[in-house]
C-alpha cells in the first residue's frame, strides 16, 4: 500500500503497518467502518457497513443519503477499527486499549454500472453473513435504483495495531495494584426467528459459529 506522509504512523511508528495483507484482514474482520467527509462547510463522520473486493472497498446506501451525496465524487476519509483488549495499568497515565485499526484515503466514485453494482450489494452481504447471499432474494430492478453505491480505492492506506501488556515506567512496577490485559471478543448469539417465519424453516448452517468463524476466517 501507499505509505506517504498522509498516512504514515507517526504516534508509536512502531505499531503501524502499510501491507496489503493486513490492511485486508483487518477490513475483512470489520463488521463497519466509519466515514468522514465535509458536507456544507461541516465535518461529518458517520458509521456504515463496508465490503472489500480485491483493493476496492464498497458502501450503500438510499440514493437520497446525505452521507453518499456528500461522498460521492470527494475526498473521503474512511476507519475500520477491531478492540481486542482494555489494557489495564499500575498508573492511570499508561492505560490502553489493544486494537487493529486502518485508515483509507480517497475519492469515492458512485457505481453506475449495473453488473457492478449487484456485485457489490452481494458483497456487502456476503460480508457480513457469508453464505446469505444465497438464500436471500436478490434486489429489483425498483430496489436497486432507490440504493446508490460507492467504490473506494484501498491504495492511500495504513494500519495500526497494538498489542501486549501495559507499558508503566520501571518505578511504578513496586505498586501493589493489577496490572494487565482484559481481553475482548464480539461473539453471537442463538439465532432469534422472525416472529412472522413461516413454520419449518430451520436455521442455515452458516449461521451456526458466525463469531467464531469470522475471527478464525
């Protein structure tokens, strides 16, 4: 990826990371991401669900969103972040969180082909329920119209990560106070039905071990 000045980790350069690889993992395992973007003179940033295919990252939304009209076609900024861990120290000042983290830097362009476009709506589900996109009817022709898609380029990117215990100073360690990880894990549920599923459904397999499959995927 493309490691300039604009991206470059430059609080703990140790913990960034400009490879593809991790950059993708870490997208791959997000269930959102968040986007900043000006819109009349005001900077917003707003949560929304992603997809990434190849260096592409995909967002939807209603054709009428504000996020999107703003989005398209300008500079946008884009964050995914993973909390793995509440990093508890002996001294207040040291406290930290374990994270992995990427920032993308770009021009959202809207997709108007409808080839692509299908593929991207597929891919937005797909990453978050792998499989569903099976079962699930396909959008319209009307449904596809009212939805509007962006495409973002994965090139002016960077991660960061941190890992391990708390860093206290040398002189703190003599304190009689815990000190240490308390890790963090977003897990699933049982599968609640729709309360209107027509009897005899059963529940997809892909839908058995979603959490875990996801982290281990």
């Amino acid at each position: 990826m493309e490691a300039n000045d604009r991206v470059r980790v430059r609080r703990h350069p140790e913990r960034g990371d400009y490879s593809a690889e991790t950059i993708h993992q870490i997208l791959d395992e997000a269930y959102y991401c968040h986007v900043g973007f000006a819109s009349r003179g005001q900077s917003v940033v707003l949560p929304t669900t992603h997809a990434r295919v190849g260096d592409v990252l995909y967002l939807h939304g209603a054709a009428a969103s504000a996020m999107l009209n703003a989005a398209s076609d300008a500079p946008i900024c884009l964050t995914a972040t993973i909390l793995d861990g509440l990093v508890l120290a002996r001294s207040v000042y040291h406290h930290s969180m374990n994270y992995r983290s990427v920032v993308v830097f770009g021009v959202a362009r809207e997709v108007t082909d409808e080839t692509e476009k299908r593929m991207a709506l597929e891919a937005l589900v797909e990453h978050v329920v792998p499989g569903r996109s099976k079962d699930a009817r396909p959008p319209t022709g009307t449904e596809l119209a009212s939805t509007r898609v962006l495409r973002l380029a994965i090139g002016e990117s960077s991660a960061k990560i941190r890992t391990g215990p708390p860093k206290d100073s040398e002189a703190d360690h003599a304190l009689d106070v815990w000190a240490g990880v308390v890790p963090l894990h977003l897990e699933t549920s049982a599968p609640t039905p729709d309360p209107e599923i027509r009897p005899g459904i059963p529940v997809p397999d892909y839908l058995r071990g979603l959490g875990s499959a996801r982290r281990n995927g």
